[in-house]
C-alpha cells in the first residue's frame, strides 16, 4: 500500500460523519487484503510463483542497470515423497510450513523467499554477490538438517539440496534462463547425493565478467 492509500479519508465538504467514506475506506481495505492473497502461498504464508516471477524479473533489471549482482538460490526438500507415502500429507504439510518459517526467519529483510512449486523454494538475494548468497544457503541447509518436525509422536528430519547463481550487469541471459541455469545447480546437488548446495565455480564467474560480449554469449550458451 501507498503511503497516499494510507492516508485517513476526509469528507470533501467537512462533515465528521460520512457514509460514503465508510464505505470507500472497507473497499480500500479489502483491496489490500485481496493483494496480499494474491502474491501470497496459502500454505506457507511465503510469497507465491507469480511474486517470485515478478521481483527476480525486476531485481535482473536493476542489476543491469547499476551493475551491483543479484543472487538466487532454488531449495529442494529432499526425498519428499517418502515423507508423503510414511507420514500422510499432512505431515508433508507440516514439514514444508515448518522449512518456510526456517527460511524466511533465517534471511535479511530485504531478501525475499517464495514458495516455487510443491515441494521446492526460492530464495532472491538483491545487492548481493554469490559468494554471501551461498554462505547464507548453507548455512541455512545446515540448520534445516540439524533440527526435526514432531509428527504424531515422531521426529522427522529434514534436509534440502540447493542450487545457485548469480545474475550481473552483463549477464546475457533472460529470465527463463537465468531460472534454468539454477535449476541445473540444483539437480547437481540432487545428483551429488542431496542435503549441499552446487554453484557456478567462481573463477568461471571471474572469466565471464572480464571477457567481451560476444565471449560471454558463448560462455552462458555452452553446455
């Protein structure tokens, strides 16, 4: 909300009592409500895909224009199915509230934590280098392993596997392959065994930021 939409409403012609403002002021209200379910998961109370897909699109824009990188880490509950399949969804449900209040307790204000899909997350870094974004992601993955969900008088432990990359001023790719190139990270991890996180490399990093145009197509396009 705007800070003119806060503003209290005053009767153009000075009456203390007016209905029709009443009125106006319950719509203002349930505007704001409906705007806030609208970018919101009901399940977690974490910001929903299409939150997430306007933000990372507008934090990309600002890092080309001031040159200052833009981190983004995906999360990936592991062996999620299992918990599903032993527990009930219920508990699956449990298990992802509880992995949204680690997450979005575990981060600055002005980072930004979204439910991606089902059992997968995102976390946008603005104004912040790789090498911090994945401290912060890992730390954060520690965490989650370390600590369990009480489920029905059991205890069910957690762990995450993560990818991550960061988006420059000459980064040369768009905003399904800046997400894809993530992605991959995260299947790395997935591959590697689950509960890590898997980056780009930072000298590659370095390589990218110091070469031509051209040099970085071929880089980001290379498979």
């Amino acid at each position: 909300m705007s800070d003119t939409d806060a503003r209290p409403l005053k009767c153009p012609v000075g009456e203390t009592s007016c209905e029709w403002l009443d009125e106006v002021d319950s719509l203002r209200q349930q505007i704001s409500e409906l705007s806030e379910l609208v970018s919101t998961d009901a399940l977690t109370g974490l910001f929903n895909f299409r939150h997430f897909k306007t933000v990372l699109q507008a934090e990309m824009d600002r890092s080309k224009r001031s040159g200052i990188p833009t981190s983004l880490v995906l999360v990936d509950v592991d062996h999620f199915k299992a918990i599903n399949d032993n527990y009930g969804h219920e508990a699956g449900n449990l298990a992802l509230k509880s992995l949204a209040d680690i997450l979005n307790s575990e981060v600055r204000t002005t980072d930004i934590v979204c439910r991606y899909g089902g059992e997968e997350f995102a976390m946008i870094f603005p104004e912040t280098h790789l090498n911090l974004a994945v401290k912060v992601a890992d730390r954060i993955r520690k965490q989650i392993s370390s600590e369990s969900i009480a489920v029905d008088g059991e205890e069910i432990k957690l762990t995450v596997s993560m990818g991550a990359s960061v988006y420059m001023k000459f980064s040369v790719l768009d905003f399904n392959d800046f997400v894809a190139s993530v992605d991959k990270y995260l299947y790395e991890a997935k591959q590697s065994g689950c509960n890590c996180i898997c980056h780009i490399d930072y000298s590659e990093l370095r390589s990218v930021t110091e070469v031509g145009v051209d040099e970085r197509a071929l880089l980001f396009n290379a498979e």
